[in-house]
C-alpha cells in the first residue's frame, strides 16, 4: 500500500502553489505509508521534448525552466506501508534504463488473470512490467535519474494494453502511471473506489490564480481552500500533459485535457475499453409464489441449513466459497503480525472471524478492535433516568454500582461475540481489544480525523470516521476478569464488514421498501444501494483508517463474491417477510448459522455511529447531512 500525491502546474503562482500542496501533503501521506518515500519531479515542455530528474528529497521543489511559459513541471511522490514481497519496494518504481515511465499503486492484487504473480513476489513489480511490457518482470525496480522524451497521445494498442491490464486486476487499489513515451498521466480508482484518490482540477486556467494546477492526493488537506473531491469511479482517466501545458486561457475546462476510458459491462473489440470485473446489474427475476420457501422452514438453528430448499441450500453453498476465497486471499499477511478486524460483535464481522480462522495458520493471534466511547449527552441522559428511579440515599446508579461509562451496545454484544467465537474456534488466540475514548481525546482528534474525511465532512460522516479512526489505532486493553492488561495492536492489516448491508439487503430501508413496493421495490432499492458503493464512503474510510500505516480490506467486496451476489435471485439473499434479525440478510444469516455462530446469526443491524456512541456526543440537534464545524488539519 501507498500514499500518493501529483502535481502539475505551468508557471507563476500555480507553480508555487502546486509546490506548496505537494509539500504539506507529503507529510500527510508520511502516516499511510511508514516504511519508505521518494520524490520524484520533471517537466514536460508542450514542444514535446521533457527533461527527467528523481530526488529522494521530499522537501526538493520544482526546479522552473527559464522558459516557463511552454512548460509543465511536474511533482509525483509515494509513501510506502510494505505488507507483500521479500523486500521494500520504494515507489515511484522505474526500470534502470527504462524510458522514464512510473508507477505509484496503492493496494493489493489479490489475482491478475493476465499476468502471474508468483508466491513472494512484489506485485507492484509485476504490475509495472506487465503496463510496460516488459519480458523481464523480476528485475530489480528502483528509481534512477535517466531522460525520456514525451511523445504523442498514446496509440490504441498502447492504451488498450494499459487497459487490459487494469481490466484484469482483483482486489482494492488505487493508481497512477506516468507512460513517459506519450506524455501522458493514466490514473483512477478499482470500480467500487476501495481506495481513496483524490482530484484538485483547475478552475479558470489563468496562471496569476494560485488554484489552477492539477492535482491528485490520497489525503485532502484543509489548511488552505483548495477544492478537493474524489475521483469518480466511472472509469480511468487520462491526463495529457502537454494538451494542459497549452491551455493556460480562460474558459478552458478540465475536460479538454483529460480523457476518460469509461467501464463497461460488454467488452468492445473495436476500441480500448475497461471491462468490470464484476456485476453491477441486479438478478432482476422477481419471485414466484412457488420460490418462496414457507416461513417456518427458514431457521437460525444450526442444523437448519439441512433442510433449505434445494435453491437456498445451492446458493449458500456457492456463497460461503465465494466469501471464504475471498477472506483466505486478504488474511495473507507478513510475517510475525496478527490479523485485525474491525469488531462490533454484529454478523458480518463474526463471520469474517470465523472465516479467518479456517485460513491463518496456526499461532497466528486475531486482535478484535472494539471501540467505545464517552459520549455526555448519553450519560446525562442515563443520569437523568437513574436519578428519577433510585432510592433515597443512593448514588446515580447505586453507590455501589456506578456506571460503566464504556457499556456501549457495541461493547456488549463484542464481549459475547468473542466467547462464541472461543467457543467453536477454540484453537486461536482471540485478543479482545477494548479501545475506550474518553470524551476529551476525541475532541483533541476531531480536526486530523475530519480533515482525512474530507471532502465527506458532514456530522455523520465525522460520527462514523471518529469511530473507525480510533478502533484502527488498536490502542486499548485486553481485559481477564477484572484485570485489565494495556494492549496496542501491532496489525497492519485490517478487515471491515462493509459491503454486506448494501448488497444483502441489512438496512431497515429495505424492509420498508418491501412493504410499500413489493419485491420489485425492494430489487429497485438493492439496486440503487449496489449501483452507488463507489461513491458513497469507502474512500473516506480508507483515508481514516491507513492514517495509523495500516490497510483496511473488504471481503464482502471481493469481486467474485459482488459479481455471485448481483447474480442471485433477491429472495434468497433476503427475505423481508421474516422478522428483523432473521430475514435481513438471510444468506448471511444462514451461513453463520452453519458455521456454528448461533447468537451471531441473530443479532440485529447496528449503525456503528450508535453501537460506539459516536453520535451526536454534544449537540442532540444535530443531523447527519449537517456539515461538521472545521477548524483547520493539525500539522502532521
């Protein structure tokens, strides 16, 4: 994984500013990745001819030609959180004596149909020769200083093998690779954005403003109003450096210098194209009244599973490969390091838990990352309630029996979680890791952790960015008895539930689209929950969580198992006409009851914000859509 941060400017004080950004934000990347940086500048004149130069400096800045006015300079720097391959492999990565092409990529491939990545090796050196067509994919990858010349856009087999090879990767990531024979910028994000990049696009092309440069970023940074937004998902963008070079006038548009290479459901021979990996179009099939399986013969009983119809028995089947693959591939970890899970004691965490354990080898420890915090509005309410029930004579809650401030709904059912996971996984060491927030620290957090949400910077995306921020810094105790031991995970590895909801039909909308609409409102709703993943917070919740050098990964978002679920008719992965907590993501439900997480299969959906107590901990006003007060991003 990686932290990247580009910048492109012409001249005057857009070249300043460029320099500026690319400064502070490299210091900001510095957290993601601990373990290496490089610097890496050049500058492409729009006569085409560029001349190249690497530094390992972060601080060096861009070097302006004396004829300022035709040129583009150019900044791109990389931090390194190293997690796969015998060794550091410092980005950007350039081949000695290569033309001048680099590569930053933030996250893992998990698979590359198109190209083998043997055990141990470095997928980002793979990555690299297959974009540049390479034969030699297990030279040594570094950067040198070398000069390259900037030729014209690139040529359809050029782009179409670049495509090609994106097209063929699993897993999250997020890139840039600078092909220095055309001059041109490809970057862009995995089809479902599970990695945060970040564009700054000009705005008047008018080099006396200090804004028009571009720039991309894996963090946002908030000490000066400079618009940043996520890029979309829609496909890969092509950034042509000398077509930016020429445009500096008024009523330019980003547009003119920028193509995208959409993605697409239906591969085109006739022209380069990104095919998905994945499904993102709904089984549209509504069921018939023989499909639907009588209500009392779907059960969370362990055994129940038995007795499914010979379609729900198939399907679950299929799912717990799918989702087992998925968790065995994203539990490979370096050595010596437990795995992390993000761990409210919900379904879809238990079931990763339980997955885990089939696939990490023995003596590997699991930290289960519980967090809770002190929230006054909710203890003065408790308070409140206590004082109006209790004896005279007794405290707030009984002398005797004090509040537990950090008796968070999360905290609860973590704690029964883990005893049934000890329970049917009785050979794994279980580390239940109990982060409690004291009200305070999380006020002294609330600026760095809005500012790596931003641009998501509402009051629910605060109340949900606090809470993944603090549980992924592993800091907490592990509690035996009344003894309780301080404990601060050392994971670099995380895994998250998100994605089940969204796809399984988990949030109390879709019950009540179900009851107003019928099946076919409910696949409408699916549909628009699936069809909107990229964009809504995987970005911002990669951004939290790999501010502390360690990476989040989402099995449930693995694409097989996106592509088996959109294929699957909707009454099997959900069934709204049983109760909460059993027919809300009934498959799930199923396959947890199957592997023996009977109090897990039941447990109903919790929205982090309320299980941690992260919502509003002042303010009982507030509203999720509200924009949270900023103040400014600590300094680094």
């Amino acid at each position: 994984m990686c932290g990247i941060v580009f910048a492109a400017a012409a001249a005057g004080a857009a070249h300043a500013a460029a320099r500026e950004r690319c400064t502070v934000l490299s210091r900001l990347v510095a957290r993601r990745g601990p373990d290496a940086a490089r610097n890496v500048e050049w500058s492409c004149p729009t006569s085409l001819r560029a001349s190249y130069a690497a530094t390992s400096s972060v601080e060096a800045a861009l070097s302006p030609s004396p004829a300022v006015q035709d040129r583009v300079s150019c900044e791109l720097h990389a931090a390194v959180l190293h997690l796969r391959g015998p060794a550091i492999v410092p980005q950007p990565v350039e081949r000695p004596g290569g033309d001048g092409s680099l590569l930053c990529f933030n996250g893992e491939l998990f698979s590359a149909p198109s190209f083998e990545i043997p055990t141990g090796a470095s997928d980002i050196a793979m990555l690299f020769g297959a974009l540049t067509s390479e034969d030699n994919f297990h030279a040594p990858v570094e950067v040198a200083s070398v000069s390259a010349e900037c030729g014209a856009a690139p040529s359809d087999p050029t782009v179409s093998r670049i495509l090609s090879v994106l097209t063929a990767l699993r897993g999250e990531w997020a890139f840039l690779f600078y092909h220095a024979p055309s001059g041109r910028v490809f970057f862009g994000r995995d089809f479902l954005g599970r990695r945060s990049l970040l564009w700054h696009r000009p705005t008047s092309f008018d080099l006396t403003h200090g804004d028009d440069f571009f720039a991309l970023s894996s963090v946002a940074d908030l000490d000066k109003d400079v618009g940043w937004e996520e890029v979309p998902t829609t496909g890969i963008f092509s950034l042509s450096l000398q077509e930016f070079g020429s445009m500096s006038a008024p009523g330019k548009q980003s547009e003119d210098f920028l193509t995208l290479y959409p993605w697409s459901e239906d591969h085109a021979p006739d022209r380069p194209t990104l095919t998905l990996p994945a499904s993102l179009t709904l089984n549209r099939a509504l069921p018939a009244e023989a499909d639907l399986p009588a209500l009392d013969s779907i059960s969370m009983r362990s055994e129940s599973h038995r007795a499914l119809p010979a379609s729900h028995s198939s399907a679950l089947e299929a799912f717990e490969r799918a989702l087992s693959e998925s968790v065995r591939t994203r539990v490979e970890l370096p050595p010596n390091q437990p795995l992390a899970i993000l761990f409210s004691g919900g379904l879809d965490c238990s079931v990763l838990a339980a997955l885990a354990d089939r696939h990490l080898p023995a003596g590997v420890p699991v930290d289960l990352l519980n967090v809770a915090f002190e929230n006054p509005r909710s203890l003065n309410a408790a308070s409140s309630s206590a004082s109006r029930k209790k004896k005279p004579g007794s405290g707030v809650g009984g002398e005797s029996n004090p509040v537990d401030i950090y008796a968070v709904p999360d905290r609860r059912t973590g704690r029964e979680a883990v005893e049934e996971l000890r329970r049917i996984c009785p050979g794994r060491e279980w580390r239940f890791v109990e982060a409690d927030v004291p009200f305070a620290e999380a006020t002294k957090e609330r600026q760095r952790v809005l500012g790596l949400s931003s641009p998501s910077v509402s009051v629910m995306d605060l109340s949900i960015s606090i809470a993944f921020w603090f549980a992924a810094r592993g800091r907490g105790c592990i509690r035996d008895g009344d003894n309780k031991t301080p404990y601060e995970s050392t994971a670099r590895v995380l895994l998250s539930g998100l994605g089940a909801d969204e796809q399984l039909g988990g949030y109390s909308r879709h019950a009540a689209r179900f009851s107003s609409d019928g099946w076919a409102g409910l696949l409408d709703e699916l549909q628009l929950d699936v069809s909107r993943i990229s964009s809504r917070n995987l970005g911002r919740d990669d951004r939290v969580i790999s501010d502390h050098g360690k990476e989040v990964r989402f099995p449930y978002l693995d694409e097989a198992v996106v592509d088996f679920l959109s294929k699957t008719p909707v009454h099997i992965k959900t069934d709204p006409r049983l109760p909460k907590g059993q027919g809300d993501k009934m498959l799930l439900r199923l396959l947890a009851s199957k592997m023996g997480l009977s109090r897990a299969s039941k447990e109903a959906k919790r929205a982090v914000q309320f299980g941690a107590r992260t919502a509003k901990m002042e303010d009982s006003k507030e509203t999720g859509g509200m924009a949270a007060l900023r103040k400014g991003m600590p300094s680094p």
